[in-house]
C-alpha cells in the first residue's frame, strides 16, 4: 500500500549532493512529492525533508538506497514516529474591490496568516502550517482569485529531546600557497 | 622546495603509494600534465585503442586479481568513451578507478574545448565521483576513491581533476591511515536474533540450495561456501557471476541457474522449501517471473548491500554483510546435514533430462560452438582464465566449461556489454601473468573492440582468442527465430578474416571448420608465443537450450530439442 514517508535526511554540505540525491529518486524510479533542504546546528551539515509516495518495503529499500551515497550521514523514516511537520506558503490574492480586500484580510486572520504586501489590487498573504491548513486556507481564498502561489515543502522534526547526532565531515588541511592566478605554470585551456 | 609537488606528480606518488602498478590509458589535453609527470613513476602505462578498452582492462584487472583497476583518460570524449565501461563495472560490482583530467577550473562552465561535465554524467553509474579542482586534494581523493572502490560492495570511482589543480605545486600531505568518511559504512552486522531466525530456517529445511552470486568471490568466500554446504549438505546453484565461486566438479554443484541454465537447476529452485542467497541479487535473468519463482522457497539472503533486499524478490531473512564474515558467524548455529533424498531428487530430475548438447550434437561433419568450448576445456583442464564477451557463446561458455577456481570466468553479467572480452582479457592478463587466459567471443562482439589487438601486440601481451563465428548476432538471431517469426532483421554479419587480420597486427591467426581441426589448433595457440586468434566457423543457426524466455516462470523452459545421441564427453578422455 502506497503511503506518504517522510525522511529526515543529514547529508555533507558539498556540491552535487543535491544531485546525487534527486538522481538517486529518479534512477530508482522514486516520486518526490516535496523536498526541502537547508543548514543544521551543525557546519558543513545540512539537512533534508523529503516527501515520498512508497509502500513499506520501498521506503526501506529507499532508505538502505540512500545510505549507499558517500555524502549521506544518516536517514531517518519519521513517518511513524510523533514529530511536527510544517510549510510555509505565500500566496497572491487578487483584491480588486474593498470588498474582497476586507474579505480576504479576514480570512487572513481566521487563519493565523499574516499579511506581508499589499497593493491596490493585490495582497500577498503567508503562513506557517501542516499541509491540512494552507489547503484549508487555499480553499476560502481560490474564490477571490489566486493570481501566484509558492511553496516550500514539508519539513519535520520529531517531538521530545531526543535529537540525531552527526558528526560533522573532517575538514582536509589547506597549504598556504600563492593564489592559483598569479602563477605562470597554470594554463587554464586544453 | 624540494618537498613540493606538483598535482600530476601527486597523482601517480599516490598512486604508487597505494600499490599500483598497472594502469590502461590514453592521453590528451587535460591530462598532459598527469603523463608528463608519469615519466617519474615506477608504473606500467598500456596505451589502449579507445578509452573504453582502458575501463575494460582495468575491470579484467580487478576481477582477475580482486585489486582496484585503474584507467586514465582525458576530459570530454576521452571521459565519455568511458561510460560504457564504467556502467558495466558497476553492474558488476567490480572495483575500478577512472582518472580523468578536466578543463581549468576557471573555464569550467564555458563549454571550454573538450569541456564536459563528466562528474555529472558518470554519477548515476559510478559507487561515488570526485570534482577536484584544488591540488591540496589530489592525494587524499585518490586515497578515499580507492578504499571507496573496494570496499563493501565495490564498484567504480572516477576522480576528474582539472588540469589547473595537475600543475599547481604543494606540499604532499600522505595520510596512509583509515579513510574519515562519516556517511560511508561498509562493514554492518545483523542482529543476534537475524542469524538465529536464519539458523532455525536453514536447520529445519528438507529441500535447501544455496544460490551462489559474485559475492562469493568478491569476499573470497569460495572455501567458507564449500564447508558450509558440505556440512549442511545443501546443494549448490550459481549464477553466471558465481561460476567459479564453487568447484564445477563438486558433487554438490547443480551448475547455473536461470534463463539459460540447465532444466534440473531451476526446477530444484522451483522444488526447494529454502533458498539461501549467498552474495546474488536476484536478476530477472536468474527468476524469471518473480510472481512464480520459488513459490514452496523460504528465503534466507545475505549480502553487503541492504538495498538488495526484497528489491526483486521478497525474503523470510537478510542477514547484510561481508559474506566470509556472516557465514563464519552463521555456521556454527547450522546442524551437519543429512539431505540424502533431496539430492536424489535432485539426481532423478537431472537424469530426466540430462541430455546435453555436446552429447547429442549431430555429427555432420560441422562445427559446434559447444565444441570448440568442450575442447578448450579439456586441453586446458579447465585451469585457464576464461573472459567471454556476451551473447551465445558467453552462455555456452558457462555451460560447456567447467570452472573450478574463483576468478577463472570474467564476463560481462549484469550490463552485457559486447566487446568487453579482447580488453578485459589484456587486464586479466596483466593481473594473472602466469595465467593461461583465452578470450571467448562471438563475431559480433569481437569486432567492437577489436582494435585493442594493436595494444596487445604494442604491449607483446599473451592471449589466445577463440572467436566463435557464426556469421549472425547469434543471441539477438535466437531471439528472432524464438519470438520474431525467423524475421532477421540486422543480425546476419558479414566478418573479416579474423585470421588475416590477427597477421596484420603481428599476430597469429588461424581459421578451423572442421571438428577434427579443434584440438590440434588449441594446442598450436597453447604453444605460440605470440597472441593467437582462431576463427571457429561454426554452425550458423545453432541454439543456446535450454531457455527461459524473457519474463516467463522458471519452469517453463524451452527444452532441447530431442536428442539424436553421438557419444562424446570428456569421460572418453
């Protein structure tokens, strides 16, 4: 049975990670409903939420599929655990009479959105919620014309104190050394 | 100064220091730096043909000798002639190197001349790749790609380093010690609890077998395999790649199982009330059906990659880990065997139909693929390395010669790249040098790669090649004449004289059609001190049997046709 797995994913801040990931959902044949990705507490380290389409068994193979990239530090299914999950969205609404505009405030704040732009004939209004909520806000507001929206994603984070530990990649040793540019033997052309 | 190194010197001191000796190449642009500085360096440079000799090589090197192959190219089109070895390297688990220079890391980005983003299109066909551009990381890169390269399940590494970071000089640092890769875990252990639920399985089984894959020798764990089943008294099947893990001869070897295996092998799989996969991951080419397969089996996998498990195949355990380490763990917990009636069983379906080709080809005065393998076979007695390209005469390979040493048949499995045998072989050999190697291939697969007869006469290499020549693409013409009504389209081939051309090259050829001519043409490559080349033209429309068509249940398999007996087997000897 197909149900949505969330993955918290702490991987090595180095370039192509991303790649190596998005390239690994595709080979494998993997959907990726969602995928957000940032810092953590820890430098060189950061950390991925990605949404997925899986029956167990896909998820675990998914999860053994990630391990084997080099640059993944740790995988953690928190689907079945308590966590909180989160997005943030923004949304254009089209405000072209007071009405609407006193409408749509309203709702804003019903909601817990906050306002962020206002222009003659248009609000942008952003909150902060589980998926539930901006679909429930996305609702009330599509009537009055939703002209731009954007997403982030889910991300989540598993209740109580317990927290995952990485250890942040070695750094290797830098010589001190001229700048590459100022020396003549460089030729930078095949 | 003195201390200072350049980054292309950095690349082979690493090199040396990590206990190369070999590498297959060729050179260009973004690489210049590298070879000027290899000069320098205690190491052996074969100059291929084409870049993807060189990963073929480099894997027939590391398959033949379980060290890391190195190949060397330069950016753009020398990097992408790589490809296809890499992609085959990895679909074999086989652990190789590519070094590849790249533009300056200025102009990366500029679609610089030969500029391409190699990193990004080997990604999804190499275990890991590297982008380096500072010469602070030249040495430290090499050392990780190739721990990363053979260890766990090995597989290819590539490491692209700009030509800019190739002439930059610093000071080496050398840190011989463990590699510090938080991410990278290549030794786990199953549960105390996995090994006992998987000990209970195999104890109370009345119909096991083994399921021997290339694990068995990537963790050389071929002598652990034969007391584990000889103790348990479980018969053996193997996959294409496994051939070789386990004794050919051994009483408990059933030989290959899947889609060309013998017809009591998967019916044993269809039969057992338990499989233990040893180090396979259960290709379509092994179940055929998955839906059908092994339908009274529980199943005990052990493997180093979790990934394998319950991808094709559901299974009852998963034991992950290196297999040598988890069946010295396991076999304690397994009671000495006694499976007498299986193994008659066993005997009984085996005696059914137990007509092999080379007991019942029609003596008409032609030639025969099974032959020509039968023979090379015996005049060898079975101690050569064999390295097969891939198509028909790969599968009577793995039917008609029997392989009693792990190493000894280096094919091209889960990729089935054609024109992988010539080079492989030229890295077997290099790997092996007191090995007898012969190269089987087909026509077809042959002239692929055949230019890298000029790097075995450059490099004065011994082989012998035993093309097996029946003017069609065989596999693809059976597939034909199977499933597309006869119609062959693009399969019949029209060949050089590959006996004329082995001449050319400084070579011996030599061209045989009739059966009689087998053996005395054998024992004259045996004895020639150069590389020989024997044409066999043998029977054009012959047929790999039995068969399990593509997707179909392992049980229902194209049979041999019925037998017209000669008697002819190596029990006349």
């Amino acid at each position: 049975m197909q149900t949505r797995h969330t993955f918290s994913v702490y991987v090595e801040d180095k370039p192509g990670v991303l790649n190596r990931i998005a390239s690994l959902f595709r080979r494998r044949a993997f959907n990726i409903e969602s995928l957000t990705v940032g810092h953590t507490e820890t430098p060189g380290v950061s950390r991925m939420t990605i949404l997925v389409n899986s029956d167990v068994q896909g998820a675990r193979r998914l999860e053994a599929n990630l391990y084997k990239l080099v640059n993944v530090l740790r995988v953690h299914d928190i689907t079945a655990e308590p966590a909180v999950y989160r997005e943030l969205v923004m949304i254009k609404v089209a405000t072209r009479t007071l009405e609407n505009r006193i409408h749509v405030l309203q709702l804003a704040e019903v909601f817990r959105a906050r306002v962020v732009d206002v222009a003659p004939d248009s609000v942008i209004v952003e909150t902060t919620g589980t998926e539930d909520k901006i679909e429930g806000l996305l609702e009330v507001l599509r009537p009055h014309g939703v002209l731009e929206l954007v997403r982030t994603g889910r991300v989540g984070m598993v209740r109580g104190p317990q927290s995952v530990m990485v250890e942040p990649a070695p750094q290797r040793p830098r010589s001190e050394r001229p700048a590459a540019a100022d020396d003549g033997s460089i030729s930078y052309s095949v | 100064m003195s201390s200072m190194r350049t980054g292309a010197q950095i690349v082979w001191e690493a090199l040396v220091r990590e206990g190369v000796t070999t590498v297959f190449g060729y050179p260009g642009g973004a690489i210049l730096p590298a070879y000027d500085a290899m000069l320098e360096y205690p190491i052996r440079h074969v100059l291929v043909r084409h870049e993807q000799g060189a990963t073929h090589m480099a894997d027939g090197y590391a398959r033949a000798s379980g060290e890391v192959g190195v190949a060397i190219a330069t950016s753009g089109p020398g990097a992408t002639n790589m490809v296809t070895g890499i992609a085959t390297a990895m679909l074999d688990s086989s652990p190789i190197l590519c070094i590849t220079g790249q533009v300056g890391s200025k102009v990366i980005g500029t679609d610089a001349f030969q500029e391409t983003d190699v990193t990004g299109v080997t990604l999804p066909i190499t275990k890991h790749n590297y982008l380096v551009s500072d010469v602070d990381d030249v040495a430290p890169t090499i050392h990780e790609a190739l721990y990363v390269a053979r260890s766990g399940r090995p597989g290819p590494v590539l490491v692209d380093i700009t030509k800019d970071a190739q002439q930059a000089s610093t000071e080496m640092q050398w840190d011989p010690g463990a590699v510090k890769l938080p991410g990278y875990r290549p030794d786990l252990r199953a549960s105390d609890a996995e090994y006992r639920r998987a000990a209970e399985l195999i104890n109370g089984s009345k119909r096991p077998l083994i399921l021997a894959g290339h694990g068995v020798q990537l963790s050389g764990a071929s002598g652990e395999v034969r007391q584990f089943a000889e103790r348990a008294d479980m018969p053996v099947a193997m996959t294409l790649l496994g051939i070789g893990g386990f004794p050919a001869l051994h009483p408990l070897n059933l030989g290959m199982m899947g889609m060309h295996g013998e017809a009591w092998v998967n019916q044993a799989v269809q039969e057992a009330d338990l499989l233990l996969a040893l180090g396979m991951r259960f290709d379509d080419r092994v179940t055929g059906n998955v839906k059908t397969y092994a339908p009274n089996a529980r199943k005990v996998h052990i493997d180093i990659d979790p990934s394998e498990f319950n991808k094709n195949v559901k299974v009852d355990v998963a034991l992950a880990g290196d297999l040598r380490m988890v069946l010295e763990e396991l076999s304690p917990l397994i009671a000495a065997g006694d499976r007498k009636s299986w193994l008659a069983a066993i005997r009984e379906m085996k005696g059914e139909v137990a007509v092999r080709d080379i007991q019942n080809l029609p003596d008409s005065g032609h030639l025969y693929a099974a032959h020509v393998i039968h023979d090379i076979w015996r005049l060898t007695k079975g101690k050569a390395v064999v390295v097969t390209d891939v198509g028909q005469h790969q599968m009577w390979e793995a039917q008609y010669y029997h392989h009693e040493q792990p190493r000894s048949l280096i094919t091209s499995g889960g990729l089935g790249t054609m024109g992988f045998a010539l080079p492989a072989a030229i890295g077997a050999k290099l790997a092996q040098p007191d090995a007898e190697v012969w190269v089987v291939a087909g026509d077809g697969g042959f002239q692929m790669t055949m230019a890298e007869l000029a790097t075995i006469a450059q490099e004065k290499i011994k082989i012998n090649v035993a093309i097996i020549n029946n003017g069609y693409l065989g596999m693809v013409r059976q597939w034909q004449e199977f499933f597309y009504e006869r119609r062959y389209a693009a399969t019949p081939l029209l060949s050089p004289d590959f006996a004329k051309l082995a001449e050319c090259f400084g070579l011996t050829g030599m061209q045989v059609d009739k059966r009689q001519d087998v053996v005395p043409s054998v024992e004259r490559a045996r004895a020639d001190e150069r590389t020989v080349v024997i044409d066999f033209r043998v029977e054009q429309e012959d047929t790999v049997y039995p068969m399990v068509p593509a997707g179909a249940d392992l049980h229902n398999m194209i049979r041999r046709p019925s037998p017209n007996p000669i008697v002819e087997t190596a029990d006349d000897e």
